[in-house]
C-alpha cells in the first residue's frame, strides 16, 4: 500500500510565519455578500468601480501597442523597462529633487513584490523593526515572513510621532533594530 507524501517536510522553517492576509478574508465575504445580492461598496483592496476605467480607450491602446511593438509580448528587463525607469528618473529628480542614477530605479510588479524585496534585503529573523501604528496589514505580514519583530509608533496627523519613537528606540536599545518608515 502506497502512503501519502508528506509534503511539508520540503518547505522552508520560513513557511511557518505565513499568516493568511486579513484582506483576503475581507475579500472573500465581500463576494459572498455580492452573491447574495447585496450591493457593496469596498474599500478593501483599492479596487476601483469597473464603470469608471476606460475600457474602451484601453482596448484601442493595448491593440495598438500589440500590433506596433513587438517585444510587448515578451519578458521585459528584471529591474524594468529602460524607458520608464529614464521617466521615473527624471520625475523624482524633478519633484523630489533626488539625485540618482539609472541603477537606482527598479520597478516592481507592485506594491507587495516591494514589501518582498525590502524584507530580503534588510532583515534578518529576530531583527526589531519599527513600524507606524497603524500600518498596512500586508506590510506586517510580509515582514514578519523574514522572522522580524515588530515594533508600532502610533502616528498622528504629521506622522510617526517622534517622541514615542524615542522612547522606543531607547527601550530596544542595544538590540537590532530597524525602522520602516513609508512616507
């Protein structure tokens, strides 16, 4: 009799701080409560109202890009393509008054690849990473992935408040600490 693999056993330690996302609970009662007819307006995932993107405008453009430029069907650049991080260079330059090269720019697939990538390169498990109070669910979680403790400052109308963060940083004193801070 054959037995069932058990899996498990080939997974990182790393597997065991994954905590499922609240946002995709909220998620999924939003589409329960959808199917049964209740109109909802959800302020969960920054969605926006399907009746208010440009279909058709967006239809034309993507054909047209299709037919026109060749390599729009295949991979682009790891760190993104050339062109919009020359844009995105210029933009921070310009608004931001930042001085930065090429190498600078890296562009990702979106907000959580970002969260990722910052957790891979600055924390090690048991690192103490200071973050607002309240912060975005996913942040936490992401971070808590790379086996970080994690810290709140309560924010006010300015942002962090910089006195608790104070009082923080000396009661960690001595310890790794890390703070994370999106403006």
């Amino acid at each position: 009799m054959f037995g069932l693999i058990d899996y498990f056993k080939f997974f990182s330690c790393r597997v065991n701080r994954i905590e499922p996302s609240p946002i995709r609970e909220i998620v999924r009662l939003i589409t329960e409560y959808r199917k049964k007819g209740v109109k909802v307006i959800s302020f969960a995932t920054g969605d926006p109202d399907p009746e208010l993107i440009p279909r058709k405008t967006l239809g034309k453009l993507a054909r047209e890009v299709l037919e026109k430029e060749p390599r729009s069907v295949t991979y682009a650049p790891t760190a993104g393509i050339p062109e919009l991080r020359e844009e995105l260079l210029k933009f921070v330059e310009r608004y931001d008054g930042v001085k930065a090269s090429l190498e600078n720019i890296l562009v990702t697939v979106g907000g959580q690849e970002a969260l990722d990538l910052i957790g891979r390169v600055l924390f090690d498990p048991g690192d103490i990473v200071v973050v607002e109070n309240p912060s975005y669910v996913n942040t936490l979680l992401a971070f808590k992935q790379f086996g970080a403790n994690l810290v709140g400052v309560p924010v006010d109308e300015e942002g962090m408040k910089t006195d608790v963060l104070e009082d923080t940083v000396l009661l960690v004193l001595g310890r790794r600490l890390k703070v994370h801070l999106f403006i």
